[in-house]
C-alpha cells in the first residue's frame, strides 16, 4: 500500500512538530500538502520535504486530490469550517483540540459526521496514547479495583505567556482533565465548579491561579483537578484514581503505582526485554535506517556500536568463560585497537 | 527518497520482531527481502509484506541488487561468512550480537572493515539507545559527577529454557553488560573473575546460577555483575554508577535517580509537554494513519478520540467558564448522545 | 528530678496504649493512678504497674495530691467537667481530641484556662509530631517554598466500626486535617465545604463514603481533603503542600518528597549515622536495660549481638586486612563454636 | 522495680551520645557513674546529671556496689580487660565493637563468659535494631523469599579524618557488614577478597577508597560489599538481599522494597495508626512530660497543640456538620482570639 498522503494545516511550533513526526518517525505516511496562514512559512516548510507543496488556501489544500487525510494544527475559530469542508470532501481529519471554540458548533459538527454515515474526525487529546493512562485505563477496565469513584488531578506548568488568561486555565488546561476523565470514568460530567485561592505572588495580576476545579459525573463520581500555571518548576501532570478497592496513581515520575488489599503499594517489573527494551530497538532500527540513507554520502553507515564494539564483547567473554572455571582473575588479551587503521 | 530496501536474514522470535518493527513503525525503510533456514519460514513472512520476496541462500540474499543493507538475526556460527558477504558487496548490516562466536573471526571482521575505510557493521547492542542508558551516558560526560570509578550491575531473567548452561550464562547475558561498561567508561576491560556461589535450588542441575562476575578496566575501575537467570520473578536490569561526586542508578522502576551533594536524591521532572507526552504524539499519529489507511474498508478513519469527544469537552469548558466567575456548581448542558445517530 | 506521676484517665484501647507507652517507654514519668467507668479495669490495669492505684471517680482522681498531671482518654462528653476540674486543681493535662464535644464549651475552657495565666491543656493532635509533618512544616517555614498556597489531603481507613456515620467522618477523621491545616499555615480556616460523591458500594447504607472536604483560610489558601474509611486496602495519610516556590509531599511510603526549581524531585539522604541509625541506637539501649532488669532472674543479661558475634566479626575483619593487600581470597579462621559450651 | 543503674565509660562523641540518650529517652534507667581517661571530662557530664558521680579508674567504676550494668564506650585497645573486670563483678555489659582488637583476645573474652554459664556481654552492632534491617531479617525467617543467595551491600561516608586509613576501613566500616552478613544469614563467613580499583581522586594519598569485598559463608553465599568513606555526598547504607523467590532491599530512601513473582515491585502500607504514628505518640507523651516537669518554672505545661487549637478544630468541624448537609460552603464562626487574654 502506498504511503498516506496528509495535508497539514498550520505550521505553527504544533504544526511542525507534526510534520517532523509524519516526515521522519511515522511509517507509511507523508506530508503532500502544508498550509499557514503565513504563506511564506508554509513555503519554507514544503520546500524541506520531498514531494510536498504549500498550497496558500486552507480549504483548497484540504479539497486538492493529491491528499488522502488532514492535520489541523490551525487556531480553533477557523476549525469548524476546516471540518465541515473535510466533511464534504470526505476526508479523514485529526483535529487538534479545541473540536471548536463554542459549544452550538461543535455539535453541529457532530450532527454533520453523524449524518455521513461515515467516522472522519479524531481530536488531538494525546493523553489517551501515553502510556500511564492507557495502563490506568487499562487497570480501571480490568475491573481489578472494582467500581471507581473519586479522581484527583494535578496540572501544573512552569510558566505561561503574558497573554494567557482565567479563561485559558479552563479551554487550554482543564480541557485535558475534562477528557481523561471522560475517557477513564466512561460517562459525561454534569457540573463544575472552581475555587481561586489567592493567587500566587509570582502570577501576573490578574490571573487566577491556582484554580480548583471541582467535577461531578453523570453517576455522582466527584473529580478534583489542581490547574497551577505558573509553578516556576517543571511540566507535571498527575491522576489518582479512587476506586472502591484500591486506588492507582500516574505522574509521579515512577510509572503507575497501586495500593490495593492487603495492604500493598507497588508496581509492576518488566516482564521480559520484549517490554523494557521494545522502544530501544524501534530507536536503534530508526538511526540505522537514517545513518545508512545518509551512509553514501558519509562513507559512515552505522549510528551504534561498531564492529571493534562486538569485538571487544567476544573478548571479554571468552576471558569470561575460562574465569568460569577458574574461578581467579583472568587477563582478557585484545589486539591493540591502533594496530588496526579504521577500526 | 526512497525508502531503504533491507534483507531480514533469520526470522526466528527477533527477526520476525524486526520484520514487523521496520513494516510497520520505522519511517523510510521496508523489508525488501527475507531469509531463513527454513525457506517455508521465509516465503510465509514475505507473503505478508507488499513487495517482499523470499530468497533462500542468505549470501544471494546479500548480494541482491535490490537489497540496499541488510540486518542480521541469524545464529552466531553464521554471522562471520554472513559479514564478509556484506563487506565484499560494500552492504551495510546492523548484526545482533554476537560479532561472531569467537574472538579471532571477530578481529578478522574488524580488519576487513577496517581495510574497506568505510563503516559498514553495526552490531545490535540496543541498550545504547535505551532512554535511561543513554540519559546515564549523558551525565556521566556532563561531568556532573566527576571521575566514574564503580559500576554495580545486575541481570535477572525469571527463567531460562532448559538447553541453557552456564556458559550461556556468560555469553548471552553478560555480554550486554560488558557493552554496557564499555559504553559507560569507554574504556576497555582488562581483567574478569567469576564467583559461582551455591546456586538457587530452582535452577536445573549443572547450572551455576546465580554467578557474579567482577572485572577490571585498563584504568583500574571496578564493575561487579550479578546474574540470575532463574529468579521466577521478572525481568530486571540495574545499572548503578559509582563516581567521583556522586552515584546514579537506572533499573529501579522509577527512572534515572541521582544522589549528589550536598546529601540529596532524586530525579528530573521533565520540563515541558514535548518531553512528557513527545511519545504519545507518536502514538496518537501512527495510530491515526494507521486507521486512515484501513479506513476505505470499514467507513471508519478514527482511532482515538471522536467529534462527541470534543463537543463533550467544549461543552465542560464553557460550563467551566461561566463557574470561573459564580464559585458554585454549574450544571453542564449536553443534548442526548443518542438523540444523533452515529454520533 | 524525681518521675512525673501522672494519673490516665480511661484505659479502654487509647489509654491502655498510653499507660504502656509511659511505663516501658518514656523516661521521667510513671503511671500513679488510673480511674476508668469500669471500675474492674481500672483495678487490672493498676495491678500490673509497680506503686499505681486505682481510683473510682476521674474528678478524685484529678485531685489526689500523688498526681502531678493528667492523660484524658476518656470519652469525649466528659472531658469538660475534667478539663475544668484540672484547670481547678492547677494540674497539667494532655488530653485526647476532641478538645470537647462543641464549640461553646470548648470555647469556655479556653477563657478559663486563659484566665489562670499559666498553660495547661495540650491536646492530642500527634501528628504534629510525626517527622514527616514535623519536617514538612520546617520546610514551609525556612522559606525554601516561598508562600504556601494549596494543601491536598488524603486521609484513608480500610475499615470502621459499624456504629460509624458520615458525621464521624468529620469529627474523627477530618479533625485531624483540621489540625494539620492550622499547623501547616498557621492561620484560621473560614469556611468549610463537603462534597458526597456516589458511595462506595462497600460502604454501610446511609454513610456517606468517600467524602471531599473544601476548606479555606482566612487569607485566601485552598484545602482539599478525600475522607474514604472503607478502602479496604491500608491506614493511608497524606498530605501535598503546593507553594510559590514549589510542592512537596508527605505519605506515599518514601519520606518526604519535594519538587522545586529548576525542575526537580527528590528528597534528602541523611547525612550521618546519627540520623540514619539514632532511632536504632534508642531502641538498642531500652532492649538491654529491659533484659538487663530481666537478668537476674534468667542467667540471661543480653538482647541482641553476644560475644561470639564479636569475636566472629574480629576474625572476619582480620581476614579482611590480609585481603586487602594480597588481593586473593583469603580464609577465615575462627574455633569451632561447639568446641566452647555456653558460646 | 527501680531504675538500672549504669556505669558509662568513656564519654567521647558516642559515650556522651549514650548518657544523653539514657539521662533523657530510655524508661527505666539512669547513668550512675561516667569515666573517661580525661578525669575533667567525666566530672564535666558527672556534674549534669542527678545522682550521677565520676570514678576515674574505669575498674573501680565497674566493680562500684552502685553499679548495675556497664556501657563500654572507651577505645577498642582498652575493651579486653574492662569487659574481664566485667565478668569478674558479674556485671552486665553493653560493648561498643569492636569487642577486642584482635581475634585472640576475643576468643578469650568468649570463653571466659561462657565458663560463667550466664550471658553478660552484648555488643554493640546497632543495625540490627533498626527497622529496616529488622524488617529485612523478619522477611528472610518468614521463608516467603525461600533460600537467601546473595547479598549486595554498599556502605558510602561522605568523609573521614585524616588519620582514616585503609585498614580502618575493614576494621571500622566493613565490620558492620559483617554483623548484617552473619545476622541476615545465619551463618559464618569464611573468606574474604577484597578489590581495590583506582582510588577516587578526592581521596587521601595512600588512602584505597572505594574497596570492594567481596565474602563467602559457609554454605557458599556470596557478599559483596562497596566501602566508599569519601564520597562527598552523604551517609549511605544500603543492603540487597536476593533469595530463591525474590528480593528485597532497604536504605533506598524509601522503606524496605520487595520485588517477587509474579513480577511485581512494592511495599507495605502501615496497617493503622498505630504502625503509622506509634512513634509520633512516643514523641509527643515524652515531650509533654519533659514539658510538665519543667512546667513549674515556666508557667506553661504545655509543648504542643493548645486548649485554643482544640476549640478552633471543634469550630471548624461543626461547621463541617452543617456542610454535610447543605453541600454548600459554609463559614465556620470563631470568636476572636485577641478577645481572650492569654489564649
């Protein structure tokens, strides 16, 4: 099958991250179509790809019939139009959050989709592909803890621009606890409320923050979620998950913990070097594959442990299996590395 | 450019692992070509793959003209006739370890490489690119810590099949640590001692397990490994590093922990949103192109969050809004999924 | 200084625990009298302890001139009249929460007891106690945090009693973060909120379980506190302290855990044996003088390394100075222990 | 039964450490002579104490009619004839290690115990009353781990004197792992090999540190044992214990973790209160009364939670009963605290 060709659209410091991931990360797909609102940019970014043309009107790119799907990393009051003309052309499209920016337009949008027949549109709520939460999500329908009750988050960021607002805390931050825990509880929230303490000292005047936001679902799960942008520390993103026998915990910088009966906390080891060293080989294949296409170039093919590396290893286990029996120190002999111009 | 054509020679349990790994999550390569012992083997994997074909002389493999490199997960006996191949056709080869099964055939590779002046041979010492060695590697040449002067390692397999002997022990386990001391100290070994202590009553009669094996480098650093191939737990690899000002250990299941002056412990909160969900952008976009791929068959183009989704957060966020500035609980207002069928 | 006498009112499951605590454990005091509403009790608990007596009613108690000060553990409605009695008599008392049963008597004994001009009513909130709160607000208040903002609180039983109902929950449980509250921001709480999600379906009809307590200070700061009492799993307390200047965190079964600038987490290793081990040196210390008063009677003066440890460790050691300049095993030599009865 | 009354001789550093600790902590005993070779010293501490006098031979103190049982504390070379005196007066003994500086001597002092038929002397190897490694040998005799294997011990100081010297290490640090080797396993050591890689460079000239022992007991287990006293870093003592079904390790700054099958990493949480603030109540009763008994002078009996803290919790938690109810906020109502002098 043929690579996917996908148009991204915005290539702002999101969009280009994209198109770095499709272009050098992602198999079986491309970047055919790039598109800001900043031409020029858009230009610059096609002209480094081979293959790829800007195309200065965003619904012209997503309706040209050399692109297969969409990325929108555009600003969101242009996403509704963006996903409706993708509707029409019936074009699958990965949507950066937010779906769009009111709530009578996102569910027009829904109602259009509904009405194809037909799945085309994904929002970009990444947090549902990291591994914590999808072991977390994994634990909670495992049914392990049994039924669950009580979520606590915590959002904090280092630092945020000058122009962010009260209002951003809840559409750019809050927005991320909102879908995990629709995704981890599996139902809808019914009401919010928000507590704001005294703001920090270091936060610009005006903006709350911290912000306390109190969730209640359709069930009467409660959700709590710290949202805290301007810590001046690091990013840090925590769930704890309550739940009626016993209760789980990402984020904490040592994967996901539990505590169930009788009285245990802990993790989970590796069961094989299949799981703790699956991704060092994706990475290890990825830089082969990338030193040896720059390889003619070079007169360089490798990225890794060379050939006087897997010598060496032979070496010392060699002196290794004599020291078996041995049991005393064995000398491991080694030609001199100098000898060998190139090695 | 195009993609890099690679011969897969072997597909046992790690061939086929990178067959799949370079079809179907490495960006610009495809397997072009398989081989193994067994040709059915080999015909059953390239029947899977567009474009693939089966050739059942692994030296015709080499040669092919439409092979660009080729990775090697053939046993070890063959690898030197494989290597050479490789070399005489100037074809890069990523080869898992071993070089080859002993050191004068490995010293031959390395000078026929080396006589080419070009790098072809890398060898699949994957913990290189495994995120807590490398991010180890990269304290210890910040200088952070001064001098290394102690490497403590640890190696535990829950078990082992029943050929496996005590030599294997040495051959297939320690090797990776012997990479790994040299990776770390880049440096060569100089010496090793191996104690067998009495060993655990579930390994196999003969077995010397555990045994710990304790070598020296040319400038005099000290590492000591334990290996233990029938724990019946998990599969454990630890790693501390003992140096001037300071230690650090990776392996404990809580990521790269650190103890330095003056008398603290921890660890590194990552600093941004890249580095923490960097992966699961990954994730979510492979997935997505993925399922767009599949999606002419099944009317469906989504694997991931759907427009509800978002028009369920957008409809949170606003409710989210109006509670910034009432302090109380506001009730969230969503239509009936069910009154839109197909959402 | 001869001991204080102290007379322990109550020895039902807390005041029992008391009486042992001060007669094996605590230096300078002794149990002089003890009363409890079961007069029998009260007699079998005086028996066991050399120069104790039991008196029938707590307000003679109180009063008798061999009693210095006095231990409350007495139910809560009578502690008033107590406390107003030891007030009388000018007697110190330690007494167990609640100060009393509500606010205007409490109240009462606070003007009265400040009329006296002198301190004498400590209450029993030992938390403030625990090195972990200890250290916790040492860190808050050197400063290193900056301003604190938030406090998160997680307070867990894996059981109650049957008799127990969600008003308990707030009296028994939530007075403890009431008291944490105050003690970590040393300020008033002004207005308190509960929130009672879904019960757990483990929970007794009609006790509202888990509950989610809102606090807020009088300068603004934020509490959050998650009462569970029927987990099923574990006795779990913790507390997250969010400031300016970073957040750090008490009672995930690691010592105290703190995150700050630029971006790192960890926490303290002790820096001398003194803080490592003293706690071992104490308990070393009670053991021997225990078994030495227990000698006599046994022939046994020791609880802990005998002689033979010693001279086995010598040997060892003496051994070890040889190894360490031959550099080879080196035996060690010690008599066979049979050879010496009584060894 | 009246208090213990004890002889500490030598009130160095660790001497006077002990008739602090005694004089202040211990139930049940008091120092009732000190001596030191430097005769000013011990009139020095003699003078703090109550009922306490100096002896300036340290036979003479031991052999003094008002001395139950005797703390040695005075130089190693000193400890043969002192703990001879001791059995001689039938005196109970606490040694500091070593027990003698030789092996000779140490047999000697074990044989002439043993001709007593009754146990005098104990030494002073502190570690075993320390909760982790009293935890770790509890889980070895509870069989759940199966057959000990091995043990990785590592004993870093941060620094040492001057005088400290390569011998020293095996004498005074490596001794310890001794105790913990013999006391976790039950058995005796018999050989030693000690590594000496290239010394860190903050080290003393002639100084060899680290060192890495590496011992052997009877039954074949291996230990080794990284002694480093220069690291700059703090006070780090940790011990792994690997056995048939698992490991364990403690000094991790994170309580004692257990890896076993089927995979899995973790801990214990404290099953109550009692486990979790047992201490936290040692602390807070023996705080008090050191604060009753000084109260008299003071005008105040307390050093902790007052009468006011009481009220103020009673406050907030009868708001928190109307809050139950309400679901809403609501304010808690105290009077003001200025409006009651002396509260």
């Amino acid at each position: 099958m043929s690579d996917l060709r996908i148009a991204v659209l915005g290539v702002g410091l999101m969009g280009a991250d994209h198109v770095a991931r499709i272009t050098s990360r992602i198999s079986g797909a491309r970047v055919a179509v790039v598109n800001d609102y900043l031409a020029e940019k858009a230009e610059q970014v096609a002209a480094g790809i081979p293959g790829c043309q800007a195309i200065s009107d965003p619904l012209d790119a997503i309706a040209d019939p050399d692109v297969d799907a969409v990325l929108l990393a555009t600003p969101g009051p242009t996403h509704e139009k963006q996903l409706l003309t993708c509707l029409e052309h019936r074009k699958p499209v990965l949507c950066e959050k937010p779906l769009t920016t009111d709530v009578d337009t996102s569910l027009e949008v829904v109602r259009r989709e509904a009405e194809l027949g037909t799945r085309l549109i994904q929002v970009g709520f990444m947090r549902r592909f990291d591994d914590e939460y999808a072991g977390l999500k994994a634990l909670v329908d495992g049914g392990e803890l049994g039924s669950p009750l009580v979520l606590h988050c915590v959002h904090r960021n280092p630092a945020v621009p000058d122009h962010f607002d009260s209002v951003m805390t809840v559409r750019d931050s809050l927005v991320h606890e909102v879908d995990v825990t629709r995704f981890l509880f599996d139902e809808e929230i019914t009401s919010i409320q928000i507590v704001t303490p005294t703001p920090n000292p270091a936060a610009r005047e005006g903006l709350f923050d911290p912000q306390i936001a109190i969730m209640r679902t359709a069930s009467g799960k409660h959700v709590d979620v710290e949202l805290f942008v301007t810590t001046g520390v690091a990013y840090e993103v925590r769930t704890e998950l309550v739940a009626e026998k016993g209760s789980a915990m990402i984020g904490l910088d040592v994967g996901l913990v539990r505590k169930s009966a009788p009285g245990t906390w802990g993790g989970t080891i590796t069961p094989s070097f299949k799981e703790r060293f699956g991704r060092a080989y994706d990475t290890e294949i990825q830089r082969w594959v990338d030193a040896v296409r720059r390889g003619a170039g070079t007169g360089n093919h490798v990225d890794g442990p060379s050939a006087w590396d897997g010598y060496a290893a032979t070496a010392v286990c060699e002196a290794g299996v004599q020291a078996l029996t041995s049991g005393q120190p064995v000398a491991v002999h080694m030609v001199d590395r100098a000898s060998i111009p190139g090695a």
